[in-house]
C-alpha cells in the first residue's frame, strides 16, 4: 500500500470512527426520551435509531437552512454530549468486563479496515452523475427550494439520504462525502453478520431465529460491499438495508419470550423507526413500511400492550419522520408522493400534468431497462407474460446471481421443506413459530411491490434476502439447525456464497470492460479484492464530463453535459432535462425556486442560445 492510500484508508475509519459514537449517542438520548434513562440500551439499536433520529432532525432543519457546517455541529453537540452520559452510566452500572473472543475481534478488525479500502472508490454510479450529486449539493449549499423538481425530475423524488451526506460535506470531505456515508452504513450491518456467524460457528446452544436472520444476509452485505454502490451516494442500498433493520427488529420482537414492557417498547420503536426511515430513503419502500407498521401494532397488542400502545409507538416514528418528508415532498414538487400524483397541491411550482405522466411512464419501466431495450417493454403490464418471466429469469441468473437468483432460490427451497413437513419437526416450537408468522408479511408486499413495479435487481435485492433470512430463522426455530455440524455447515455455505459474491463481480468488470471497449481506470482484476489507490489523496474522485452553458427563453442559464446525461458535479443549477420552460420564481434568486411556464417570454429574453462550453471538466 502506498503513503495516500494509508492515509485514506485511516482518513476514512476516524471519521467513521467520530460518527459512529455520534450516532449512538442520538439514538441513545432518544431511548431516554421515549423508555427511560436505562444504561443497558443495546448499542446496535442505538446506533440504528441514532440513524433515524439523525433524519429525522436535518429535515427539520433542511426546511429552513442548508445542511452545512451549522447542521454538522448540532448533531456533533448533541450526540456527542448524548453518548459521553451514556458511557458514563454504563460504566456504573453495565458489566465490570466485557468478555469477547479474541478471534472474533481480529476479524472484525480486519472486515472494517476492509470496507474502509471499498469505502475510498470512485463514486461512479450513474444515478449519482444524473441527480444523486446534484441533490446533495443543493441541500449543502440552500434551504430546500421549492419547485427544483421543475429543473430535474429525479430531485422531485425527495430521497432523505442525501441529507445524511450533505451532512458530512464539511472541512476535507467537502465533495466526498459519498466515501462515507453507504459504506458505513453497510459495514455496520456488516459487524452486526459477523457476530451472528460467529454465534452460529460455535458450540453450544442454537442460535436464536434473530441470529440467523441477520447471519444469512452476510452474503449480500459483501456483494454490495465490491459494487459500485458503496462508494456512490445511491439511495436503493441505504433504502434496503434500513428495511431490513426494521424487518430484524420485527422478528427480535416476535421472537423474544421474556422481554420487558420496556424492552418491547424500545425494540417496536425501532422498528417503527426505520419502516419509516426508509419510506424516506426512497418512496418504493413505502408498502413495505406500511405493512410494517400494521404487523407491529398487531404485534405489540398481542404481547400484552394493548392497541392503544401499539398505535402510539407505531405513529410517533412515523409523524417525526414520514410528515416531514411529505412536506418536503410538497416543497419540491407540489406532490408529496412524488411520482405518484396522488393528493396535489395547487402551488405554482407543481409540475404540470403532462410532465408528471412522463416521469411516471419512466419510472415504471425503468427496472426493466436493466436488461431489455426501450422497444421491448410491452405497452401494457398484462403483457408480461410467462415466457416474459421465464427471460428475466435467466438474466438473473446470469447477471445477478447472487443478489436475486440465490436468494430467490434458497427461499423457494426452504419453503417447500416448511410446507411438506407441515409441522412434524416443529414439536413444540410448533405454536411459537405460528405466532409470529405474520411478520414475514411486509417482506411479501415489498416483494409483491417490487416485481409489479419496478424488478431491477438492485431495487428489490434487500427484500428477497430478507425473505431467506426469514425462512432460516423458522427453520432454525424448528429444530432444523440444532446440532453444531449443521450450524458450521449453514456458516460455510454463507460464507462460501460470499466469496463468489467477489468472484463473480471481478468477472463482471472484465467482460463489462471487454464488451464496451471502454478503458479500465481501475484494474478489474484487482478491484473487487482490494481497491488501489486513488488521485485524490488515496481516494477515487468523482467522475467529470465536458459541460457547456445554456440560457433558455426565460434568460435562466443552465449548465448542461454535452454528452449522455450524467452532470456530475457542475455548477449549479445543472440539469440534463429539457429547460425551454423553465424560469425562477424570482429573477436572479435560486433559493427562491423554479416553476415551468409555458407562456410568452418577455420580449427582451429572446431564443434559446448556448454559451461556450466550460473548460477543464469540473471537480468539487
């Protein structure tokens, strides 16, 4: 390893190092608020509901100020003071000392030091040049802006995350805040599979139905971890990794047999939390956070907590973060369902109708364009038929194996063992498992959801492995992973899918460079095991393309890609849509919006007219 490369790489682990304990301590000043100030809060919850509040909190603040410097140090205050009481309870009342294997720590050691070399990659996944960039850049530099949907579509889509990077784009992260952001996110999760393997590896009693859960998404955790994702500010990964929190904690809940009122409290909190974080995240969780919700209130009731409770944990996540993100909606777009168009509101900056059945008609077929071209998506969903499914099939299995086939597979299986065996290796878990069947409910809309709206891989990855997952913790339930053979067996088989996970994405690199023609920036071969350094300190930069400048009939100048339509990061405002209607709300002033005007120009503006392109192509 080269001197930058090291200095990346550490760059990139004391910064998650400081968010981390930042985190964990919002999510434990917001247990105290709504259970208690009890020391023994589990740290993971913490940190997962530090996440939700950390949302939750900057779009507040978002609907007033930007995300900048100011936004950082609030939270950096608070959580920061948060955790420091929490260490300080916990070392008066939790254990004298924490025993831990010292094998397990050496490899988690070493997976996060891992993740910290995937974590300094490029940020080149499309999405991120056409709107993720883009957003982050204006919730960092303005207040949000009414209408900025009329500028580019996607923003309209009011994606939350960008709000956690916009966040960290302060002092040396400025512009590279998506070395941070994703990665953290999934190396936590990471950890959390670690610990649950290891639990699984060695001898003794059987794991619980949570511990399975969580072990069996390792698989996907590392697939992620050598994609482009990771170092790219992507809303679908965060989007479905705070789901399937949500989803574990559901099943912690309807598993655990002796939990306190407060326990149950804190965990359906949690899990009321992040349904409705990754509704935030992006709008295509929405069914599956509803129906979240719904199995928890039930759930809650049937523990003893009665309706009244349950309704009260269910809806106080969801007004601190669901009613924010729909006002925000309605801010950006005039729509706070955006794209659906349900429930318009009559502002001036709403996006026509017209445009809005475009932006549907795209986003309907955009998981298919993953593997078909605009002239084979059939006219009409009726048309998919079998030999329609058939297709997609194969791709799947040729393309992405791992992250759709596999799981798909393994869930067909362990459903039809559970289905033949019809209760003869429950015993006399038989009734347990019975109750808590209906948690697997949000993982069936989701996948409902996914398949009828929008099948690319990447959108619907989460749910089928949270569907795996949910079927291994009820056949461990039954007895079917109880000896210690068994378990390392169901531990190799995860760990060996996962080593393919790397095998097949080298090979994906290869052929994606060889059948595009296109020059590796980076060694293909090498990539997905350790990625090199880059020429930004150790880091990847973002991507650049050649920009040029247009100024509408409306005299607005616009900075547009010459080629295809990513911007990367381009002076704003930047867009790649159609601009002839586009105009401010008020002349000179960003902040103040943009609305489409399909009217008479002033006479002075004149036609449409490029300026000269920009020079060197722009870097943050």
């Amino acid at each position: 390893m080269s001197v930058s490369q090291v200095m990346a790489i550490a760059a990139v682990l004391t910064t998650w190092g400081l968010m981390a304990v930042v985190v964990a301590g919002l999510g434990a000043a917001i247990h105290r608020l709504v259970v208690g100030d009890e020391p023994q809060v589990d740290p993971w919850d913490a940190w997962w509901l530090g996440i939700c509040g950390a949302i939750a909190g900057l779009q507040l603040w978002h609907l007033f100020l930007p995300i900048d410097w100011r936004a950082t140090a609030v939270l950096v205050a608070v959580g920061g003071v948060s955790a420091g009481r929490w260490l300080w309870a916990w070392r008066a009342h939790g254990p004298s000392r924490l025993s831990i294997d010292r094998r397990l720590v050496i490899v988690m050691a070493g997976f996060i030091v891992w993740m910290a070399n995937r974590a300094t990659g490029p940020g080149e996944f499309t999405d991120s040049g056409c709107y993720h960039i883009a957003g982050i850049r204006w919730a960092n530099e303005h207040a949000i802006v009414p209408g900025l949907a009329n500028l580019l579509d996607n923003l309209g889509l009011n994606n939350a995350v960008f709000l956690l990077n916009a966040a960290c784009e302060s002092g040396f992260w400025h512009g590279r805040s998506n070395h941070l952001v994703n990665a953290l996110l999934l190396a936590m999760l990471g950890l959390q599979t670690i610990l649950c393997l290891w639990r699984c590896w060695r001898a003794g009693p059987p794991p619980s139905p949570v511990d399975l859960f969580t072990a069996v998404q390792f698989p996907l955790v590392i697939a992620s971890a050598v994609g482009r994702e990771v170092s790219s500010p992507t809303t679908d990964m965060s989007a479905g990794l705070i789901a399937t929190i949500g989803l574990n904690a559901l099943v912690r809940l309807a598993t655990e047999r002796a939990a306190s009122s407060s326990r149950m409290v804190a965990v359906g909190i949690l899990v009321a939390a992040c349904a409705s974080a990754a509704v935030c995240l992006k709008v295509s969780m929405a069914v599956t956070g509803a129906v979240t919700i719904v199995c928890l209130s039930w759930l809650l009731r049937t523990r003893g907590l009665g309706w009244p409770v349950g309704m009260a944990i269910a809806a106080l996540p969801g007004a601190a973060l669901v009613v924010p993100w729909a006002v925000r909606g309605v801010v950006l777009s005039g729509y706070p369902l955006f794209p659906s168009t349900a429930v318009p509101f009559p502002f001036e900056w709403r996006l026509p109708a017209e445009r809005m059945i475009s932006i549907r008609g795209f986003a309907a077929n955009s998981g298919l364009l993953w593997w078909m071209s605009p002239e084979e998506i059939p006219a009409e969903r009726i048309a998919m038929t079998v030999g329609w499914f058939l297709l997609w099939t194969m791709k799947c299995a040729s393309r992405e194996p791992l992250t759709v086939f596999v799981p798909a597979v393994a869930s067909l299986l362990l459903a039809g063992w559970l289905i033949v065996a019809r209760g003869r290796w429950f015993g006399g878990e038989r009734h347990a498992i019975a109750r808590w069947l209906p948690t697997v409910l949000p993982v069936l809309a989701g996948l409902v959801f996914w398949f009828v709206n929008c099948p690319a891989p990447r959108m619907g990855c989460w749910i089928l492995w949270a569907m795996a997952g949910w079927l291994a913790a009820v056949a461990g339930q039954a007895g079917l992973l109880a000896t210690d053979g068994r378990r390392r067996a169901f531990v190799l088989c995860l760990v060996g899918l996962s080593l393919l996970a790397v095998v097949h994405r080298t090979i994906w690199w290869v052929h994606y460079h060889r059948s595009t023609g296109r020059a590796a920036v980076i060694d293909p071969f090498t990539r997905s095991l350790w990625m090199p350094p880059g020429t930004d300190h150790g880091l990847h930069p973002y991507p650049t393309t050649d920009l040029l400048q247009r100024t509408n009939r409306w005299g607005l100048t616009v900075t547009m890609p010459v080629h295809g339509s990513p911007t990367w990061w381009a002076p704003l405002p930047a867009t790649y849509n159609d601009i002839t209607d586009l105009r401010l709300r008020r002349a000179g002033d960003l902040a103040h919006g943009f609305v489409t005007d399909t009217g008479p120009a002033p006479p002075a503006t004149g036609d449409q007219t490029d300026q000269e392109p920009l020079g060197d192509p722009v870097t943050p």
